[in-house]
C-alpha cells in the first residue's frame, strides 16, 4: 500500500498512434507539470495537456492494481478503462462529436512510489467491431523537486505555453 499524501511532479508522455490509414498516424512527446495523491488503492495523477489545438485538457488518472481508468475534461472529454487482457466500452470526444468505442489494452504496466515512477499502456480502440487504431503510451512521472535531466531535443515542454 502506498504512503498516502499528495506530491508536485513533472509528466513526461511519449506516445505514437497507429491507424489503418498511415496518413492519419501521430506521434507525441509531452512534458508538463501535475501532481500525484497516493492513496489506500494505488495513485491518481492529475495534469493539463495541449489537445490537437483545440486547447487544454485537463486529465486525471486512477491507477490501481492492474488498471488505469484514464478521465479528461475540457477541450475534448475523455473516459477510458484500460486493462490489460480486457475490452471495455468506453466515451470519447472526436471533432465530429462523442462516440462510444471499445478499448482492448494488450499491456498495462505501472510502477509508481513516491517518487514517481512510469506508466505503459498499449491499446487498441474499435469503432463499429472494427479497429481503427492502436496506441502505445509511455507516462514517466518524477518528483518535481530535486534533480530533474534537461528536456530532450525535440520533446514540447507545456506549461501555460508551448515550448518549441
């Protein structure tokens, strides 16, 4: 069981995106700040990232054991469940309206203390029974205070602005 308190740390999101149309593929690499509460049952963070230029969204993650319930508000509102070996039906905002999808995680892996720790979801989203893409998301999460390794070349660093 964690040790329960809450903790100011710096978000570091990698992630590409696989669509059947190889047009339509993405890649991401994020940095922002957040905060980590531990709880009885694992950990939720809580962050502010850009969303496709449509603004801010604000997303909080449960991790417990075997799950992460991922939930975001704001520019684009967000309700995913992932665990691994399980599909579940979940919300999401598209720029053509919600829609309801079904959410297959191959890998779920966190490692998190109070320190912080790391985030490992590889998913596929199906619209309609069909796949319509896969994700890998790496979330690596340190401690904001103490020391913290320069940003890599290339990574958009977001706060109240991007970064480039």
């Amino acid at each position: 069981m964690p040790q329960q308190g809450k903790r100011d740390v710096i978000i570091s999101i990698r992630g590409c995106r696989f669509s059947p149309d190889p047009n339509d593929s993405s890649l991401v690499d994020v940095v922002t700040d957040g905060s980590m509460v531990s709880h009885p049952h694992g950990y939720t963070v809580f962050f502010c990232e850009p969303f496709d230029g449509d603004g801010d969204a604000r997303t909080t993650l449960l991790v417990e054991d075997g799950r992460v319930t991922m939930l975001r508000s704001g520019a684009r509102n967000t309700q995913m469940v992932f665990e691994e070996g399980r599909r579940h039906v979940s919300y999401y905002d598209t720029e053509d309206g919600p829609v309801t999808v079904g959410v297959t995680a191959s890998r779920v892996a966190a490692e998190l203390g109070g320190e912080g720790g790391r985030i490992e979801v590889v998913y596929g989203l199906e619209i309609a029974g069909g796949i319509a893409e896969e994700s890998h998301v790496s979330i690596d999460i340190h401690a904001a205070s103490g020391p913290w390794a320069a940003v890599p070349e290339g990574i958009t660093v977001y706060r109240d602005t991007f970064i480039n």
